[in-house]
C-alpha cells in the first residue's frame, strides 16, 4: 500500500508500524525544514497514488491543503497528532525569520515520547483501517515498536534523574523544544538578542555570555553560532559547556548521527546529558 508522510520523523514511525505491508514516500526528506517547503509538482502527483496521507497538524505544514486540492483533493489525510493536547507555543522571542508562524499551537509534539506513541497507536489505525487484511501485522509492529519506544523512554528519565536539578538548563535556539522540556523538566533558554535566520555576530555572543552569567546556564546549544572562535569565548568567558547538535525537525541521512527517530531521542539526550553533568 502506498502511502505519504510529511516529513522524515513522522516517516520514520510510520515504516515501524508499516513493516513490508506498506511502501512510504516523504515529502521532506532528512535534514529538510518542513516549515519552509515548497512542493513540487511531482508532489501532487505521490499524493494522488497514495491511499493515506500522514501529517503532523498542529498547522506543522501549512503548504499542506494547497497541495492535496491540486492532487485532486482525493485522498484521505491521518493527522497523527490526533488526542494530542497542543502546548502553547511561545510568543515572540524565538523568532526563526517567520518561519514558525504556526498560530498558537506549538507543531513539535514528537519530542515527547509518550505523545510518539500516540502518534504510533493514530499509525496503526489508520493502515488498520485503510487494510483490514494487515490488521495482525500491523497491531504486532506497533506493539514491539511501542515497547521500545517506552524503553527509549526511561533512557531519556534516567538521563535526566543524574543530572543535578539546579543544572537542568541549557540556552538553544531553537523553540521545538516544549514538549521535551515539559515531559522531562530540562529548561531551555532562547538566547537574548539572536536571530536563528543569521550567523550570530561577536555583539550577539556578548549578550549571550551576560545572559548565562546571569543566569547561571550550565551548558549551551547553537546551531547558528558555527564560528569556532566565538564558540571558544563563550566557553572561556563564562565556563558553560558547548553542546553538539540537537535535532529537533527533522532525521539526519543513514549515516549521520540521527537516521531515525529513536536514534534522535538516544541523541539528544545524550548531548544534553553529556553537556550538563559535571
């Protein structure tokens, strides 16, 4: 059965439930920004072969229904986000040039795991319904998926628990961590004054080293900050641990350090637990 995921993360759930019953084609691949998209005409025509449509919602892909009316408007759309409570998104201050102009509800909901397997048990019914005949199998994938993912879970818990609770904070600047920072209490501060759109100039890496002194942050995670000898400062200046990459939208390509969403999680927490334990 063909079928189409949005973007690579919820591609990647949909493959485990999926198994061999189902073909999976990914509008955004891996390292993509599904925020920014622009469809392709060749889009409209996988969206009309397919027999299910999965999307994360949450206004996660707003290029969306535009492109399902110019396939014909036919197929049937899964939001996988489905019994999901949306948080709020934060107003203002993390601002990715416009790019997160989602309303009110904040999209990034996988980066709880439990609200994953809601998206796991949404995936099942869904292929469920739309194959009757794969109804074992996809009820057997989903389960052995579930269960590692409440193992990926208590990975995530027991990271946490060693970290001292005063530490528990790291300046990101990214805003796709809510849902994260509210199911396993890590707090994550924007950075004041610095636009994701733009290399961070030696001004912005100024008031960031205030805010941290200030704040007493312990650790520090910029994408947009790739000039090694500010990153140096930082460090210098103010004692406060340089983390890796954190990946937040996407998956990374086979061979990179996030093929999968599993392998994002173990990541992720990896890199804040390493940065943040003394």
């Amino acid at each position: 059965m063909n079928v189409v995921a949005s973007f690579s993360i919820l591609g990647d759930l949909v493959r485990n439930v999926g198994g061999e019953r189902v073909a999976v084609t990914t509008l955004v691949g891996p390292n993509g920004d599904a925020h920014v998209y622009t469809p392709t005409p060749a889009d409209a025509k996988t969206i009309t072969s397919a027999k299910l449509v999965f999307v994360n919602g949450f206004g996660f892909e707003g290029w969306l229904p535009r492109l399902v009316k110019s396939a014909g408007g036919k197929t049937d759309i899964v939001t996988a986000t489905q019994g999901i409570k949306p948080r709020e998104a934060e107003e203002g201050g993390h601002d990715h040039g416009g790019r997160h102009d989602h309303g009110h509800e904040d999209p990034h909901a996988w980066q709880s795991v439990a609200n994953a397997k809601i998206y796991v048990a949404n995936i099942r019914d869904a292929l469920t319904k739309a194959d009757p005949a794969g109804v074992d199998v996809y009820k057997a994938n989903a389960e052995n998926y579930l269960s590692e993912l409440t193992k990926v879970e208590g990975e995530v818990k027991a990271a946490v628990a060693g970290i001292p609770e005063a530490k528990r904070k790291v300046i990101s600047t990214h805003d796709a961590f809510g849902y994260f920072a509210a199911a396993y209490g890590i707090q994550f501060v924007a950075p004041q004054g610095v636009s994701t759109e733009s290399e961070a100039s030696a001004r912005d890496v100024a008031r960031i080293i205030t805010q941290i002194r200030q704040t007493k942050i312990p650790a520090v995670f910029l994408e947009n900050v790739s000039d090694p000898r500010l990153i140096r400062r930082i460090a210098a200046e103010t004692g406060a641990k340089i983390g890796g990459t954190l990946y937040s939208d996407s998956l990374t390509a086979e061979n990179g350090d996030a093929p999968t969403y599993i392998a994002m999680v173990r990541h992720n927490i990896k890199a804040l637990a390493g940065a943040l334990t003394p």
